[in-house]
C-alpha cells in the first residue's frame, strides 16, 4: 500500500512540474525560436546606420576636396593675372625705354643735320668770297656750282639716312621715290635741262623722261594714297583702286565721255580695268579696245581683268571647258590684244566639277591666251576645293578673289581672306557698290 501511495504522489508531482514547466515556457520562450527575427530585424538597422555614417563621412570627404580643388584653383588664376600684370609692366618699362632711345637719337641726329648744315653754308661763304677776291669771274661761277652740288648730295644723303622707320613697304617706295624725284627735279645748274616733277610723274605711262631711272618712273603716281602692291601672293602689281566698266561704258555715257574717264583714270595712276563678258552687252569690252588701241599705250602699263560666266544667252551660261575656252577667245577678240591678265571666274557652277573648270583655266594659261586667273563670289570652301584639285593636277592656282564689302558685308572680307591669303596666298579685290563715280574725286 505504502508502495502504491509513492507511486501516486511522484506522478502527481511529476504532472504539477510538467505545468510548472509548460507555463513557464509559454510565458518566457527561449531566444532561438521567436527572438531570431527581432535581432535581424536589428543587424539590418545597424548596417545601415554604418553604411549611412559611411556615406556622411564620404560627402563629407568630397566636399572638402571640391573646396581644396577651388581653392588652389583660385591661388593658380591669381599667380596668373600677377605673372600677367608683371609682364605688362616689363613691356611697358621696355616701351619707354624704347621711346627715350629713339628720342634721344633723333635728338642727336637733328644737332648733326644742325652742324651740316652750318659747316656747308659757311663752305659756301668761304669758297665765293676766295674767288670773288682772286678776281676770276668763271672760276667763282664754278666753284658755286661745286659747292652747291655737293650741298644737294649731303643734304639728299641726311635726309635717307635720317628718315623714321616706315612700317607699310609701299609707304617706303612712295617716299623714296618722291624724294628721289625731287632731288633729279630740283637739281640742275644754268645751261642743264631742267625736268618738272609732272614730267617724272606722266613718264611711267609711256616712256621714260630722259635722266629719269625706271624704277623710279614705276614707283611714281600722280594721285596721292594711290598704292602699287601685289595681287595675292604673285609678282602681279596693280594699284590699289581700280575702274570698273559696267557704269562707264552704260548707255547713259557716250563713246566720249567713257574715252574722257578712262584717260583720266590712266593719267591719275590707275592701272586696273575691271570687265565682264556681261557687261552692257560685252560693249565694254569692244570700247575699252578701241580707246586702248587709239591711244596706243605700251601693254605693260595697264591690266585687263575680265569675268566669265554669264553669258548673253542662258544656255551657254557655265564653266564647261567649251564655255570657258570661247569665252577667253571671244573676249580677246572683242579686246583686240593679245593676252588678258586676269580671268575670274563669276561664280561657281554647282552643274560642273571643279575638276574640269582647274584643267580648262590651265589650258587657256598654257596657250597664252591668259596670264592669271582668279574667282568673284566663291565662298571659302570652294576657293579651298579649287585650290586642292590645282595642287592635285599640277595646275596653276588662283591669285585671287573678287568679294563684296560694306557695312552689311563684312565677314569674308576681315575673317575668312587674310587666312586663306596666309594659307594659300589668294588675294582680294573688293568691288564698291556704286553706280554714279565718273571722276576720281567722287571715290
């Protein structure tokens, strides 16, 4: 019995801790089972705290290099603009520098010139009252005539010598040559022929005046600014303003009247005539040859320049070989010469490839028929394309480019042609667009 009543109060013990053990597991779960995804749940927050803090420290990194950057950027502009303003200022010492030299020997050249001059005037005093006093009538008038010879000579050598530096070589030509001709012009004693400076100025025309040098017949012109210089990159010298013949030879003009602006043109230094086979009905081109024909002037003292392209009939418009070969023939024969110095090409033809027009202006250069040749109206791109295919073929290439200038037409003129003359030396000749210039004031 005992034994029995052990039996049931260990099994009633064992059921009460088996409830005491299952409360309490419900009550207080152990961490494995139900607190697993609570600390997961955590080390997903606590990783992104880190990566948060990581990215702040980072921003923060950047932004003090962007600021470091700036900073020696600005310290690198700053030594700039000193290195900058130090060196204007080393020119600018240099300049003046400069200036007080250049003062200092003009200063020093005058008291020469001063000295010369009263050196050789007193030369002069000195030599006429010797032979005034010896009593020889001829051998004063002699010794005059020496002393003021070699006056001149001194005087004439000072005053090449001590000229300013010039910075235009046509300036140079200009002033040597109207110093030279004034020195041939003034000089001259009693029973030697006397030459005006008009005479010396009219010679380069048609012949050389007698005791002139033909440099200087060449180098002189009537009209003053009026320059000689070569068109483009070739030995071609032209004046630097020449006629055009569309208004000139217009019906409005008689025969005598355009003969009148043309010798005028010619006596005022103008060398260039510019033509069109489109102009008045290629009457231009037959009056200008019968004036130049009339008045027989040598063929080396002007220049025909003549524009191809439009023709009187559209059909034969264009830059074929056919169209430019008749076209040169026909305007030599309207012309009556020989050969024309310039042929330009008025415009270009979108219909034909360049190709052809380089090869036919080639042809026409071989045979003689024509000097140079140029182009009017070609934008950059197509003087460049020509320019190519003549280096290509071996042609001959353009000298240069008729172009519009004016107020409202500036950009090829002052941006596109120095380049293209420093890169390939084409010229530009420039046409005014005015229809009422019959006298050389009016430009």
């Amino acid at each position: 019995m005992r034994e029995r009543q052990a039996i049931r109060v260990e099994a009633r013990l064992s059921v009460s801790w088996f409830k005491l053990a299952h409360q309490f597991w419900i009550s207080y779960p152990p961490p494995t089972a139900a607190g697993s995804s609570t600390s997961a749940k955590d080390k997903e927050k606590e990783k992104e705290k880190i990566l948060e803090e990581e990215r702040k420290v980072s921003s923060k990194e950047q932004r003090q290099l962007e600021y470091d950057i700036a900073i020696k950027e600005h310290h690198r502009s700053q030594r700039e603009q000193w290195e900058i303003r130090q060196l204007d200022n080393d020119l600018l010492q240099q300049r003046h520098s400069e200036r007080e030299r250049e003062q200092k020997e003009l200063a020093e050249q005058r008291m020469l010139i001063e000295q010369t001059t009263t050196t050789t005037t007193t030369t002069t005093t000195t030599t006429t009252t010797t032979t005034t006093t010896s009593g020889g009538g001829t051998a004063a008038g002699a010794s005059s005539n020496i002393a003021a010879s070699s006056f001149d000579h001194d005087d004439f050598k000072l005053q090449m010598m001590c000229r300013a530096p010039i910075a235009s070589l046509d300036c140079m030509e200009e002033f040597s040559a109207g110093s030279a001709l004034s020195a041939l012009a003034d000089r001259g004693g009693p029973g030697e022929s006397t030459i005006t400076k008009e005479q010396l100025l009219l010679s380069g025309l048609t012949h050389s005046a007698p005791g002139v040098p033909l440099q200087l017949a060449r180098q002189a012109c009537v009209t003053p600014g009026l320059r000689y210089r070569n068109l483009g990159k070739s030995g071609l010298r032209v004046s630097n303003i020449g006629l055009g013949t569309w208004p000139t030879f217009s019906p409005s003009l008689t025969e005598e009247q355009a003969e009148q602006i043309i010798v005028l043109a010619v006596e005022s230094g103008i060398n260039v005539f510019d033509l069109s086979e489109a102009h008045s009905g290629t009457r231009a081109e037959v009056e200008l040859g019968r004036i130049l024909s009339r008045k027989g002037w040598k063929r080396t003292s002007y220049i025909v320049t003549t524009k191809i392209y439009w023709s009187t009939r559209s059909e034969e418009r264009g830059l074929s070989r056919k169209h430019i070969i008749e076209s040169v023939k026909a305007s030599l024969v309207r012309l009556q010469l020989s050969y024309i110095d310039v042929v330009i090409v008025h415009k270009a033809d979108p219909m034909c490839p360049m190709e052809e027009v380089v090869r036919a202006m080639h042809y026409a250069i071989c045979q003689g028929w024509v000097m140079y040749w140029g182009t009017a109206r070609w934008s950059p791109v197509e003087i460049m394309e020509a320019y190519t295919n003549c280096r290509q073929f071996n042609c001959v290439t353009p000298i240069v480019e008729q172009t519009e200038y004016h107020m409202f037409c500036r950009e090829k003129t002052e941006l596109y042609m120095p380049e293209l003359y420093n890169k390939i030396g084409v010229g530009k000749k420039n046409w005014l667009a005015s229809f009422n210039i019959y006298h050389l004031e009016d430009l």
